[in-house]
C-alpha cells in the first residue's frame, strides 16, 4: 500500500511540472509573436504610391471646369402661335446675320397681311376720290364767286352812270338810291362769298391731312404685319454660331416661345464651376488660366454669380490672350484660378481622404522604405495637387499618399516587396 501511494504522487508531481513547462513555452511564443509584426501589418510596395515633402513656394489655385460662353448672343422666339414647317440648320452651323435657321407658317398671319393691304389700296384710292371731290367742289365754288363779282362790277358801272343823271333829273332818285343798295348788297355777298371759298380750301386741307393720317395708320399696320410675317422667316441675326434649335418638324410653337440660340464667335468668355466650399477664395481680377485643350489662354475674374445652384457657384472670366482657332461657344475647359501665394511653406501632393484646414494620420516611410511610422500632421491650404502641411513634417520626409484608413489604428506598418 505504501508503494502505490508513493508513485501516485510521484506521476502527480510530474504532470504538474509539464503543465508549466508548456504554459511557459506558450506564453514565450505568443510573446514573440506579439513582439513580430503580424501579417496584417504588412503592405505590399506594389499597393502604395508616395511622395517627398517639400519646401518653398506655393501658389494657392482653385481648379474648376466649365464652358465658353458667347459675350453676345441672341435669343430668338416665336413672333407668334406658328408651326415648324422647315429645319434649315441645326446647332453647330456657323452663321451670318442673314442666314435662314427655319421657317414658320401660320395662315391667320398670312391673310392679315392681305386684309391691311387691301385696307391701304382703299384709303389711297379715298383720298385720291377725296382729292377729286375737292377740285371739283372748289371750281364750282370759284365759279359762283366769278360770277357774283361780274353782278358787283355791273352794278358799280350802274351807279356810276346814274350818278351824274339823277344830279340833272333825268332818272328818280328812288331808282338811284336802288341801284345803290344793290351794289353794296352784291359787295357783301362778294365778301361773304371769298370768306367761305378761303374756308372751303381750309376744310379740304383738314380733310387731305385727315386721310393722310388714316393711310399712314394703315402703313404703320401694314409694315407691322409685314415684320411679323418676315420673321416667320427666322434668320439669325447676328453672326457666329447656332449654339441650340430645340424643335422639330412639323411641331407648333407658341408666340414668344424660344427658337434658337445663336452666339458670337469673335467675343467670347469663359464660365468656370467653382465649389461652395471654394468660393471663399474667390475675388474678382484674379488670374486665370483657362485650358481649352488646343491651348492655354489668360484671363481674369470679372463676375462672380452670388447664387448658389446645386452646391457651386458660376465664375465668368474676361479672357486677355487669344484663344485657339478650334474654340467656339459650349466648349468643355478647365479653369484655374489663383487666388494666393503661400512663400516658404511645407507642401506634399494631395494624400488620400486629406482636407484643407483639417487633421489627419500619414505613414511616413523609414530611410530603408521597409518601415513606416504613423505621425499625426496638420493640413493648410489646398491648391491643385498639392496641399500646404503646416505641422508634423519635415522638408524631404516621405510619406504614403495612398488610402491607408484600415492602419489608421496602428503606430507602425511593414512594407513588402
């Protein structure tokens, strides 16, 4: 009994000194496992890209895309209710000021133009027939006064002869007072008679200016509805560009509805899309450079629009150089703005999910680039691909620019080849 008690406790003794024996083995492996980098630490060199901090001067830009834009255009509408009945151009073709872009038809216009016409043909020949009237009417009236002054002139030499004869008694002086009256009645009627005669021709004048002024009524009517029947003929009016035509045969417009959009070629400036969170920065004449992909023209600031419009505001641009022989109106550009100079500053391209004014974790790579040290650095001013680091760096330090957001947690990452 003795003997089996003894090895009991023995082969106890024994399992327990394995137990920490491997308790100890495991503690030192999981300790050196802590120690190592783990491969969920590492990052291949092929998945990074990289870039050197540097130092000096930086301009601040604003980069922006847009259009050129006609300075002068032309927005044609409908003169009235019409239809479409001919396309002659569509949008692209260029343009002189007389050049035929559609025709219009609407048949109430038409026979408008007809009904004053004929309106205008009927005053003419009124005051033609008036004219008559009065020439006719004048002459009859001359004729009564050439015959009234015959009666006076016929009484004066009747009293002029009776005067010596009633002096010597031949004739009685109630004949003579007679002949008397009748010349001064004769006279007065004369009198009255060229009285009338100067009011007739003032009263045929009134009524030649009357009809004068109906006619020029009806001309005024008439070149108005000649105008407007002309423009169902829509030409361009300016030359340049037909920049839109938005319709199609046969299609009815409404009267003041738009036609055409026809712009200058020879004046054009530049409308830049600039971000709300951007806006800030900019102020008029500022320099700009505008790309039109055949060339880079300047330019600078000249209005800015104080609406915002789905997040973004519109910049136009005055542009100062000559631009390329292939630009035109609703050209795609990309614009730059440059709105400050930054001197003796700390700069790096633009890593990954940076913001402007913002803080943020990069992974700076170690002289052998196999490690990389996470450091905490303050962001400045944004300008195209580059953005000012104002805390955490140093001039040459590399760092990764690429998206490193599921290490934002750890201190330190291995680079593999």
């Amino acid at each position: 009994m003795d003997v089996k008690i003894k090895q009991t406790k023995n082969n106890q003794a024994s399992k327990t000194k394995l137990i920490w024996v491997v308790g100890i083995c495991a503690l030192s492996v999981f300790g050196w496992l802590a120690l190592q980098p783990s491969g969920a630490h590492k990052v291949s060199r092929d998945n990074i890209w990289s870039a050197q901090v540097q130092q000096g001067d930086l301009a601040v830009q604003v980069q922006a895309y847009g259009k050129l834009k006609s300075k002068a255009q032309r927005l044609l509408t409908a003169p009235a209710d019409a239809v479409v009945d001919e396309i002659v151009l569509k949008p692209g073709a260029i343009v002189t000021a007389d050049t035929i872009l559609l025709r219009l038809s609407n048949p109430e216009i038409e026979q408008q133009v007809k009904d004053t016409r004929r309106e205008r043909e009927n005053r003419l020949t009124n005051y033609r027939q008036l004219m008559i009237n009065q020439q006719s009417e004048l002459l009859s009236r001359q004729a009564s006064l050439e015959l009234l002054l015959s009666d006076l002139e016929l009484a004066k030499l009747k009293v002029e002869a009776e005067t010596p004869l009633v002096a010597n008694g031949i004739i009685s002086t109630i004949n003579f007072k007679r002949s008397e009256l009748e010349q001064r009645q004769l006279s007065r009627r004369y009198d009255i008679e060229q009285q009338r005669l100067a009011q007739l021709k003032q009263l045929h004048q009134e009524n030649l200016l009357i009809a004068q002024d109906r006619i020029e009524q009806q001309n005024e009517q008439v070149a108005v509805l000649n105008q407007k029947y002309e423009r169902l003929t829509v030409r361009a009016g300016i030359d340049g560009v037909l920049q839109s035509l938005p319709l199609e045969l046969g299609q009815s417009v409404s009267f003041g509805q738009q036609l055409a959009l026809v712009g200058s070629m020879d004046k054009l400036i530049a409308t830049l899309t600039i971000p709300q969170s951007q806006m800030q920065k900019i102020q008029l004449q500022q320099d700009v450079s505008i790309d039109t992909r055949a060339g880079v023209v300047a330019g600078t600031v000249s209005r800015i629009d104080p609406v915002v419009v789905d997040g973004s505001i519109q910049v136009e641009v005055a542009l100062s150089g000559e631009l390329p022989k292939n630009s035109r109106p609703e050209l795609n550009i990309n614009g730059t703005i440059f709105t400050a100079s930054l001197h003796d500053v700390y700069y790096l391209k633009k890593p990954v999910n940076a913001q402007p004014g913002g803080i943020g974790t990069l992974f700076k790579l170690q002289q052998d680039s196999s490690v990389a040290q996470a450091v905490d650095v303050t962001y400045g001013e944004e300008t195209g691909e580059f953005i000012q680091i104002l805390t955490g760096v140093n001039s040459g330090d590399s760092f990764i620019l690429s998206d490193m957001s599921r290490w934002q947690d750890l201190t330190q990452i291995t680079i593999t080849k």
